[in-house]
C-alpha cells in the first residue's frame, strides 16, 4: 500500500475509550513519516458492526478490533489466518487496495514477542489464571513455547469444559485445578495471568522468594499487587503494556508494510498511562 497516500486506520470496540491503540499507532505513523496517515477510535457493537464495514471506502487502510467484536467480525470477512481461526478471533483486519478484507490474530505472536523480548523462549509447563477470552489466545501461545503440560485455574466446571476444548483444539496438554488451589500456580515457571484487575492480588502474598516468569495481561491499574510482590523477587515480570505494545507492531506492519517502531511505540504508551495516573 502506498505510504505517502491518505490513509484511515481505526479502533472498534464497546467500551472503546479507554483504548491505547491510537496513541500507539499514531506514535508509530509519526516516526515512519507517514503524515497522511490517521488513526481514530470508534464505538462500535456486535449490531452497528456490518454497517459499519460495509462503509469503508478505498481510503482505509485496516482496524483493530477489540470486545466484543472479535468474533463478530469473522462472517464479514473474506479471509482469515490459521492463528485467528486458532481461537476464532479477529483483533485485525487489513484492507488490500483490490477491496478484500483479511483478518487475523496479532494477540498471539504478540505475546510470544513479549516473552522473547525478556529472554523467554520456550518453558517446560506453565500456568493460566483464568479462562476467558485471552486465556485461549495465551493457550495459542503456549502450543508454540512450551513442551510440556498447561495448568488452567478456573472458577466453574463450564469454564474447565471450554479450556479443555481449546487444549485439544490448539494441541495443547490442558490440566484443570480449581480456582481455590491458585497459588500452586505460582510455582509454575511461566505463570499467564488473564483475570480482570484485583481477582489475582490475594494470591501475591504466595509468591515464591524465587518465581519464574510471570505475564499478567492487565496494564491498567499498573503494577498489579500480584505483579508488584513478583517484581519485588527480582523475577521476570511482563506486562499488559508489553503484550499491547507488541500486537500493535504487527498491526502497524501489517496495515503500513513498513516496520514498527518498537521502542517508540512502548514509549508512547508508558506516556500517556503515567499521564492517566495523575
């Protein structure tokens, strides 16, 4: 796609305010020189979502999708990748200049960048807390770095039925454990926090004195209690910002065709969440 054309580019998703994707790509599109280029942010549902496809014009370049429309999305597609298909979700879509509509999955190899990037290339098992949607996205990344089982916590035996449909579905040796024996997970070398804020910090009291690694998804607030006692050990602590950061590269990469400015990008992000904090 040319560069030095006027571009769109878009966030969609219900609730969509509180979303960093614009400071993050518009960061991206000012370092690359990519003046004509915009990126905004639009509140869209599952229902207002086919017209809203369905209106994009030549200009636009891609969109990044978050909930409640990642799956919503997929009918209207023309395409999608294995690693979408994976966990039947879409976080974005790229619009070629011959009108197709392609999706696809950055979360994924996102988190596999994060861990790559703290010197984490592959574990021999590692544990989920929680099993939402980004549990099955983290359990799409764990069936390319670990070699050994996954330990999931959860809180209902519908929740242990859907993680043990995306094991099987993704490849991946899926143990079940109640949520009340979460801080066993602890012990794992790669512990995946994927719970709303607050639902891990009564386990911080828990921390080993020497932990692995621990990916907590959330990025604000920042640090959780559970990943302020990690940092405390002088463990390997990565975070929401980290996995944000990484799946907007692919994005940007993808929508652009030029490469993603990493440390400008986290910059931009570290920014405005110390500006939220005041």
């Amino acid at each position: 796609m040319p560069s030095n054309e006027a571009h769109r580019a878009a966030v969609l998703g219900s609730p969509i305010a509180h979303s960093l994707s614009p400071v993050l790509h518009r960061a991206a599109y000012a370092k690359l020189g990519l003046d004509a280029w915009s990126y905004g942010r639009f509140e869209v549902d599952e229902a207002a979502l086919p017209g809203f496809v369905e209106g994009l014009d030549a200009s636009w370049a891609g969109l990044s999708l978050t909930m409640p429309l990642k799956r919503a999305v997929i009918p209207l597609l023309d395409e999608i990748t294995g690693a979408a298909a994976s966990v039947e979700a879409v976080n974005t879509v790229v619009l070629t200049e011959d009108g197709r509509r392609l999706g696809d999955n950055t979360d994924i190899p996102g988190m596999i960048a994060a861990l790559r990037e703290r010197g984490l290339g592959t574990v021999e098992s590692a544990a989920v807390l929680g099993a939402g949607a980004t549990a099955s996205s983290a359990l799409a990344a764990l069936s390319q770095i670990c070699t050994g089982p996954v330990t999931t916590y959860v809180r209902s035996a519908a929740r242990a039925d859907e993680m043990r449909g995306w094991g099987e579905r993704l490849g991946v040796d899926v143990r079940i454990a109640d949520w009340a024996t979460a801080d066993e997970a602890l012990l794992a070398p790669l512990v995946i926090a994927t719970t709303p804020a607050g639902a891990t910090d009564a386990l911080a009291e828990s921390v080993p004195d020497a932990p692995g690694t621990l990916f907590d998804v959330l990025y604000e607030p920042w640090p959780t209690v559970l990943a302020s006692r990690w940092s405390a050990t002088g463990a390997n602590v990565v975070g929401g910002l980290d996995l944000l950061v990484h799946q907007a590269v692919f994005q940007v990469e993808q929508m652009t065709g030029r490469d993603a400015p990493l440390a400008v990008m986290r910059a931009a992000g570290e920014q405005a969440l110390a500006a939220r904090a005041h």
